[in-house]
C-alpha cells in the first residue's frame, strides 16, 4: 500500500489543520473491535490521519487502541500527526456532565486531548439514560447557554483544540453563533448529491465555520441509509465518462463544494479508492449537473430520531422544517 497524502482545511482561530477526509467509524451495528483495529491500521498506512467516532458509535476504545499501536509501531511519527473528533452524546448534553463527558472520551481513547469535539445533536435527553435507540419519552429540550459554555470550557482547559456541532439547522447554528464566547469551528452534518445543504453551506461559509458531510456516499447497509446516490443516473453518467466510480465522484463533489467529509469503509480496497479523488477535477458543467438535476431528498429519519415506534415528530421540529 502506498502512502497517499491528504489535503487540510484550517479550522478555527487557532488554524488547526483537519484533513479533508475522516474515517468514519459509525456503522449499524458496531464493527468487530479486531476488524476496525485492522482496518484502522491499513487506513494510516495509506494516508489516513483524521478519524471520527463517538460514545454512541462504541467504536472509543477500539480506535483508541489502533492509534496508539499506530505510533508505537512507527506508521506515524506520534500522537500530534493524527486528528480525532468524538462527540457529546445526548444524555451528557447538560450542564455540569460535558467536562466529564469528554473525559471519559479522551480515557477510552487513551489520549490527553481531542483535535475536535462536537454536540453529536442539537437535542438532550435523560441523563443516565444510554439506551439506544432513544425513547420519545427521554428526549428533552438542550440548554444551549450551558452546554455550549462547558463545550467552551472543553477547549480552554486544553481537553479539545476545537469545538463544534454536530447535525445544526441554520436557525440553531445561529443560535449557538449568538451565545458564544468561542464560535463553533465546524458543523457535522448529512451532505451528498442526494442532500446538497446549499442553504447551510452558505451561512457556515459566511460565519467561517467549516461544513463536514457524513453519509456523502449514502450510508448503505446501515439502517438510515440510502441507494439513492450509488443509483443515481446523472452521478453514473458522469463516472462511466470519466473511468471513476460513483462513490469518487461524490465525493470530489463535496471535496469541491469545500467541505471536509467523514466516509466509511472496511475493505482496503474501498479506502485506498476513497482517497483517490485529489488528481482530477470535475468539469463545471458535471458541477451544474449534480446541482440542479439530482432530485434532493434528506435521508429520513437520521440516526437519532429513530425509536422503535419509527421516525418521531423530533425530527422536523429539529431541523426547524429544513427537511
């Protein structure tokens, strides 16, 4: 395996370097820890540096066990060359529960700090209360001002360089810009063909912050998932003309759009091809085409708002009827 170089984007006041492209370690359900260890492994030795994971996704400790093994057999050179954002569950997202939130983190992870830590969703719910999928019952209203404060205080005692959101309607990020002290640096949030985001993308543009897209390949196999991009005509057309597949081409798409992005995969093959779309450009009349001829549709439900009694009335009320 080759070692492919992946560019950055500055994040934040502090210019810290985030490379465009994350691992993404969410999957339905969670990966073997022996398979996402190894799969880690192969991902560093081609050219990985920025790995993405949360308390809801168990996949902490595993990743933090392929870091380490990582610099200690040398595939980097040590622990400041590799970039790892986790996020703040729901039931932490309460005043007095996001310091020891992210210590917990950073204790699975076996790190001293985060390079990025994000509210995993704009909503709380029961303190304690872990259980997956959330009840209706245990959602509750987020205290922005308290939360976003002790997100703040995160940074300021050196436990995350940078501080984000994570799944942030335009009306809620607006929020979040009007009571901090310290901005959020990046929005984490679903961003594909399927799902362009142009509104969003517009107003973190204009505030600065960065845009990084997750489910930009569709999610297929997890249970919020969808077909729709991999299917999609107009992205195979311009694959088929350019000897790429579907999947590089959505995702130069958004390389192009200037957002950073966090994908998915554990076969070598399919992140060697991942990291394959820095060495071509897609023509504007692609770009125009992708913009105005794919149907747009969010996909329904997110992994949140799912309970067993199917999608809930949250989930529009969340994104402020931006669906």
């Amino acid at each position: 395996m080759s070692l492919m170089t992946v560019p950055n984007l500055t994040i934040g006041s502090d210019h810290h370097l985030m490379p465009v492209i994350g691992f993404g370690t969410a999957a339905s359900p969670p990966p073997e820890p022996l398979l996402l260890k190894q799969t880690v492994l192969d991902a560093i030795k081609l050219g990985y540096r920025h790995f993405d994971t949360s308390p809801r996704y168990l996949t902490e400790e595993p990743l933090g066990e392929a870091l380490a093994e990582a610099v200690s057999l040398g595939l980097v050179g040590s622990r400041s060359e590799l970039f790892v954002t986790s996020k703040l569950w729901c039931a932490d997202a309460h005043g007095g529960l996001v310091v020891p939130a992210i210590q917990r983190s950073l204790k699975n992870l076996k790190l001293d700090y985060l390079d990025l830590y994000l509210i995993h969703w704009p909503v709380s719910s029961k303190p304690g209360k872990y259980k997956f999928p959330i009840e209706e019952d245990d959602f509750l209203p987020m205290d922005y001002e308290a939360v976003w404060s002790e997100m703040e205080e995160c940074k300021r005692l050196g436990l995350a360089k940078c501080i984000g959101v994570s799944n942030f309607s335009c009306k809620k990020l607006q929020h979040i810009l009007s009571i901090a002290t310290i901005p959020p640096c990046v929005n984490q949030v679903e961003m594909s063909p399927v799902w362009q985001q142009k509104k969003l993308k517009e107003l973190c543009k204009s505030k600065g912050i960065v845009l990084t897209a997750y489910s930009v390949l569709g999610s297929r196999g997890a249970f919020w998932g969808t077909h729709k991009i991999m299917e999609s005509d107009v992205l195979k057309e311009i694959a088929d003309a350019k000897g790429k597949t579907v999947a590089q081409v959505s995702m130069r798409w958004a390389y192009e759009e200037g957002v950073s992005m966090v994908v998915k995969s554990f076969t070598k093959e399919r992140l060697e091809e991942n990291l394959k779309i820095f060495d071509w450009s897609l023509t504007k009349e692609e770009m125009h085409r992708i913009s105005t001829e794919i149907p747009q549709s969010r996909i329904v439900g997110g992994e949140v708002y799912i309970s067993k009694k199917g999608p809930i009335k949250s989930l529009e009320e969340m994104w402020d009827g931006e669906i």
